[in-house]
C-alpha cells in the first residue's frame, strides 16, 4: 500500500468549484423554470427553431456542394433541408405555437409506443408491459389535447428535479483543500 487516499477523497477536492457552480446553474434554472413556465417553453421552442435552421443549412449546403452523390439523393436532401429550413423559421416566428406542434408529435409518438407496447405485452403474458403501454396510450392521448398543459407540467417538474439536483450537489460538495 503506497499510502494513496481512497478514491474520492483528494480527486474531488480540485472539483470543488466546477461543483459550486453546476449547483447554482441548476438551482436557478430549475426555480426560472418554476416561476416563468412559458417563457421556458418558449425559449425551447426559439432553441429548437435555431437547431432546426443550422440542420437545414447543414443539408442545403450537402445538396449543393455534394457532387459525388447521386442527382437524385441531392435534390431529396434539397427538398428536405427547404422543408427544414421552413420549419425552423415558423418555430423562430412563433415559438409558442411550435410547442404545440411539438406536444402533438410527442403524442403521437407516446401512443404508438403505448400500442406497441400492448402488442408486446398481450404476446409474452407481461403484466407490467401492459401497465406501461396503457399509461403510454393515456399520456399521449394528453398531449395530443392538451400540448402546451402537458408541456408545462413537464417544464415544472423538470424545474422541481433540476433545485433538488442543485442542492444535493451542495449537500455532497467535496471539502476545501
């Protein structure tokens, strides 16, 4: 034994500050999150629009400049990034509506997954399988009615978890040096 601390006792001390500061970025985001729901939700939406405009840049740019690639792959990349690029900027245009476009896809999604879940469930006998695609189904069937509600609880909850991540960050913050 070469008299090395155990693991955890001095590799952590250099992270203090790192620590600290990922506490309070999430303590403060979490409570912004809390206090202002909406404006959360719109700034995804304005961050989403964003992405969607750089992954619609991205794939015009490969249509144009990918000659190696057939005339017909191009003209489909160049199809869907215009597509894209549209998308992106009615996100950037009204963020708030996007959200709601956003909870229906998500919808959507949640019940197919729910019914495939069913599926799954109904052909190996697995009583917790069913459990899930049934709340699956439910879930979706909310969103799909109620996107920016389902949405916003989302962002609340997402607010609650990241304060409490934040402070058990502090509570386990390693020792000054």
């Amino acid at each position: 034994m070469t008299g090395t601390p155990p693991f955890g006792t001095t590799s952590l001390r250099g992270a203090r500050t790192p620590v600290l500061v990922a506490a309070i970025v999430a303590i403060v985001l979490g409570a912004i999150a809390l206090f202002f729901p909406r404006a959360s939700l719109v700034t995804i939406a304005i961050l989403f629009g964003i992405s969607l405009l750089v992954i619609g840049l991205f794939r015009l740019f490969v249509a144009i400049r990918a000659t190696a690639l057939p005339t017909g792959v191009r003209v489909l990349t160049g199809v869907l990034a215009a597509l894209i690029i549209i998308a992106a900027l009615l996100c950037l245009f009204d963020p708030f509506q996007s959200l709601s476009l956003l909870g229906v896809v998500i919808g959507v999604g949640w019940i197919f997954e729910g019914v495939t879940g069913l599926i799954h469930a109904r052909s190996g006998g697995l009583g917790l399988g069913l459990v899930a695609g049934v709340v699956a189904i439910v879930a979706g069937i909310v969103m799909l009615f109620l996107p920016i509600l389902a949405l916003s609880a989302f962002v609340i909850v997402a607010g609650i978890i990241l304060i409490v991540v934040g402070i058990t960050m502090l509570l386990h913050l390693p020792r000054r040096a």
